[in-house]
C-alpha cells in the first residue's frame, strides 16, 4: 500500500527531519521526494510505502498531527488511489 504525503507550510530548520523521523519509527518508506521553497514557504510531497508499517493508519496521523502542531506546518496523508482520483482531469 502506498500514500502521498504533503507538506506546507512557512519554511524552517528540522521539517523534513521531523517527518521523516516519525516514518522512520513507525516502519515506512520514503519511495521518493520532492521539496521546494516558494519565497518562504516550504512544500514537500513524498510518496511512501506503509506495506511495512508498524501502527494503524490513524496512529500515523496522530503523530503527525502532533508533529503538524510543533513545526507550524500542513501536512495530509493520502491513499495513493484516493490521491490519483482527486487529481484526473
């Protein structure tokens, strides 16, 4: 199972560190990055793999949440197939 995970908010020392240390606990793969800067502001999108993931889907995004509060930032986890219907033309 793969997900899409974005990320944005104003721009900061330890975003991708944070994050990625939560996925990292809870067993899941970064597959692939891109980050960016516009002006300020920071944007990630990341595509994961939660095929080893060690806690249920809403305990990832409880951390995150948590995680979401402390750095100030947006962050959405999606389902892949939910990602890429929302996204068709």
């Amino acid at each position: 199972m793969r997900a899409v995970i974005t990320v944005i908010g104003k721009d900061k020392i330890g975003i991708i560190a944070g994050i990625s240390t939560i996925l990292a606990e809870c067993n899941v793969n970064i597959l692939d990055i891109s980050q960016t800067i516009l002006q300020d502001y920071f944007t990630m999108i990341m595509l994961v793999d939660l095929t080893y993931m060690n806690v249920s889907l809403s305990e990832l995004n409880e951390k995150l949440d948590k995680k979401e509060e402390s750095l100030g930032v947006s962050i959405k986890v999606q389902h892949e197939d939910i990602f890429k219907a929302m996204h068709q033309i």
